[in-house]
C-alpha cells in the first residue's frame, strides 16, 4: 500500500505581503498623509458621532462613515496640506 505524506500545518508558502510599486522603483518611505491631515479628520469624525456633520451645499447631515473622512480630508486639502489628490474627481477642461 502507498501511504500518503501528510503536510506540516503552516507549511504553505504564502504570497509576499510587500507590494511591488511600477517601473521596478523602490517605493518612498515618505508618508501619504501628513499629520495635521489626520487632526482633521479627526475632527470631522467627532462631529459626525455628535451628529452635527453637514455636507458641502446642500448642508444635510452626514449619515456615513466614509464620507465624513471624504469631508475631512477635503478641508484638508484646501488648507494647503500634504493629502494625495482625490482619485474620483473629474478634471475641468
């Protein structure tokens, strides 16, 4: 009878958590965000759990999560701090 090798628990070889950037660069130790960003954030969120948060224009209150940080990091951004562009926003021609 041929008897089966049985495989070490953990003995899977796992994908490489590191991810690899474009064009072979190393990627830049630098962060994203820079930390008064996140104060504003902060801020954002705090008065979204009071549920005091209002959107843009229309001033109605914010109900979710995520876009209580969208607020957050977009007064960020019009205060001149480092935060990556927004990837959804659509350029003026």
């Amino acid at each position: 009878m041929a008897t089966k090798k049985r495989k070490k628990a953990g003995s899977r070889r796992r994908k490489s958590t590191r991810k690899k950037s474009t064009n072979g660069r190393k990627k830049s130790s630098r962060r994203k965000y820079s930390p008064s960003s996140g104060s504003d954030v902060e801020k954002e969120m705090h008065e979204y759990k009071r549920g005091e948060a209002h959107s843009g224009r229309s001033g109605r209150k914010v109900k979710s999560r995520k876009q209580a940080i969208a607020i957050g990091l977009s007064k960020a951004r019009r205060k001149g701090k480092r935060v990556p562009p927004n990837p959804n926003r659509k350029k003026r021609s």
